[in-house]
C-alpha cells in the first residue's frame, strides 16, 4: 500500500479509533474475576475491598435519603449519584488526603470520602454559605474545590492545581471529574491540554453515564470513545469499565502513579450509567429513554457485582449490610439534624458574605436589610 492510499484511508481512521480504545474489567456483570492479573496489579487486601464497598454503600445510602429530602421540598439542588459509585468511589479510593479533588456537582460522594461531613454536602445543595467550608467536623482542611456548576470549568481549575503541586515539588496530585456531557466543552480540553503541554500531576476522570442532561451520548459526538479527547493534547488516555469497582481502583492508581511522577496527565474514560433523572430540578428520564435501557443498567449497577463477588469470597453478609446500612441511616439523620438546625442565610449575610471589606452601597445595603431584619 502507498503512503497516499494509506495516509487518505479516511475510513480506516473511523475504524482504528474504534479499536484503540479496549475497555478495562477486572470484575465482570456476574460478580467474576476475568483479570487474575489485574486483580494482582490492584493489590487490594481483604479489608481494602470491605472498606471499598463500604464508601459505596455510603454514597448509595446519601443518594436515596437526599432523593427523599428532595420529593418533600427539603433539599435545593441535588444531582442523582445512583450507578455510579464505581466510577466515583473506587476511583477515588486511589487518592491520598494530599491530593486535591475537583468535582462537578453530582461528585459531592467523593468529597465526603475525603472527610467532609455530610451536613455540610446539605447546606452546599440548598446554597447555604457554611456548605463552601471545605473542613472535617475537628476543622482539618479538606483538599477539594467547590462542586462545580459550569460544565468543564473544574478541569481549569484542576490543572493549575496540579502546576502548583509541580512547581512546589509535592508528592501529590489533582484529580478531576466530569461526565460525557462535560467532554464536549471547551474547558476541559484546554485543562487536560495545559496540564500536558506543562507535565502537571492530572488525572482526569470522564463519566460517560449515557446522557447529558437528556442528550444520548450517541447524538452528543461522534467520537468513537471520550478518551480518544486526550490523544489531542498528547495525554495518554484508556477506557474503564466505570462499573467495576476494582478496575476503576486500579485505573485510577496507576495513573495516580504515572502523573506524581512527573510524566504529565492521564484521561480515563469510565462506561456507567446514570440511574436516576439529571437533577431534583425535575426531569423525567422516561421522556428521553426507555424503561426497559434503564430496567438493564439496574441489573448491571456497580454494587450488585461488588456484593456478589465478597459474599462468595466469604468477606461479606446481608446481615452484615443491613447493621451497615441502619448505621449509615443514623449517622445521616443527625447530619439532617445538623443541617436544619444552621440558622437560616438572611439577605444582609448574602451580601455580607460577598467581599471581606464591603464597599459604600454594600454597607448601605446591608445596613437597609438588617434594619428590616432581612
């Protein structure tokens, strides 16, 4: 074949971008092993994989209870996690306290993994200030950035991170989400970008869960995979079954690995799927799919596999996950408690809140609102 027959083969393009890209699985839809390597390679002890579970029970716990606040007008804003715990919680699993997160606003499960309280996710979903103070209940830092509402703009922000943690010589790294919807804007191919063109420590997560907001991936782009994105800026890039926990883990250490070295970032791409509507604002999934795709992502959601695979390894019981889970209920019922017991924002705090030394109408107004009792 001539160089020109092969350089112009447009259509053997299409097709190797196709095969570029092999998916990642450890553990099967069956709750099976099919990478004994793999499994090695992850170095997950017995305690390790309990602990795993664990946080992804949290996270499912959170997500039915916040649901929940949400039908009885008591939550604000809340993005539906439920499918994707594989893809957050195993992913983030990874990480060390030192190394700084940046989440969108359906990531909120990986910020609690890293120490924030629950009471304060609450307050972040209904805009109350106290839930943008990133500390543990003993008032340790807590290494992550706000939830962020515009789409993409976390990989910005995570990649002149992860310049900082370089230049500064730190044996850490910024590690940033977004879904499929969020691979589509500009901000955050120009983050994955300047983190590679600079080398800096950035592992960046894709959450291909299917739709954004009601666009099917399909209609969304029409690249092959959401990983290939990386190859455009020189970042080495794989695809991850984002439901199998112990492949996300392992995706997610050893790019962990390859970026704190200094070789520059890594995009993972994780195949999940987004069980429940967009948000609480109140869109109905049936009207853009059908019962029947969403009844087979159930069958297939990441904390069946997980259950099945440590109840056959003897680590785990549904004795053991119901004692878990009346846990879990409790601890968010006095995190619930906490949260409505924070008095209410007023207008003047709003404002009060906006700049540490407020200018001539701020104070005007601030004084107006207070003197209203506003």
């Amino acid at each position: 074949m001539s160089n020109s027959t092969q350089v112009l083969d447009f259509k053997a393009q299409i097709e190797l971008q196709d095969s570029s890209f092999p998916m990642l699985q450890v553990l099967n839809e069956d709750g099976k092993i099919v990478d004994e390597e793999g499994l090695k390679r992850a170095g997950l002890t017995n305690s390790q994989l309990v602990e795993l579970f664990k946080s992804m029970l949290l996270s499912r716990q959170i997500d039915i209870r916040c649901m929940k606040l949400a039908k009885q007008g008591r939550m604000g804003f809340f993005g539906p996690t439920a499918g994707q715990e594989a893809s957050q919680m195993a992913s983030a699993f990874a990480f060390t306290e030192e190394d700084w997160l940046f989440p969108g606003y359906r990531d909120l499960p990986q910020i609690y993994s890293k120490g924030w309280p629950i009471w304060k996710g609450l307050l972040w979903s209904r805009g109350h200030q106290l839930g943008n103070e990133y500390t543990t209940e003993d008032g340790a830092e807590v290494k992550s950035w706000f939830p962020q509402i515009i789409i993409g703009a976390q990989y910005i922000e995570a990649a002149g991170v992860a310049l900082g943690l370089k230049k500064r010589k730190k044996d850490a790294v910024a590690f940033v989400y977004t879904g499929d919807g969020g691979s589509s804007q500009g901000d955050t191919y120009e983050g994955i970008n300047f983190a590679s063109a600079y080398k800096a420590p950035l592992v960046a997560f894709i959450q291909n869960n299917g739709y954004a907001i009601s666009t099917p991936r399909a209609l969304q782009t029409a690249a092959k995979h959401l990983a290939a994105k990386g190859w455009a800026a020189g970042a080495p890039s794989i695809v991850v079954d984002g439901n199998d926990a112990i492949a996300m883990y392992l995706a997610a250490k050893e790019a962990r690995a390859w970026a704190v070295a200094g070789n520059g970032p890594v995009v993972i791409e994780t195949i999940t799927n987004r069980l429940e509507p967009h948000s609480t604002a109140g869109d109905d999934p049936l009207r853009y799919r059908s019962q029947e795709e969403l009844d087979s992502w159930w069958k297939k959601e990441p904390l069946i596999r997980m259950r099945t695979y440590l109840t056959a390894k003897k680590l785990w019981t549904q004795e053991q996950e119901d004692a878990y889970i009346a846990e879990l209920d409790a601890r968010i019922d006095e995190d619930i408690k906490k949260a409505n017991s924070i008095e209410k924002q007023k207008i003047s705090s709003f404002i009060k809140n906006t700049l540490e030394v407020p200018g001539q109408v701020m104070a005007e107004q601030i004084a107006k609102f207070e003197s209203e009792g506003k």
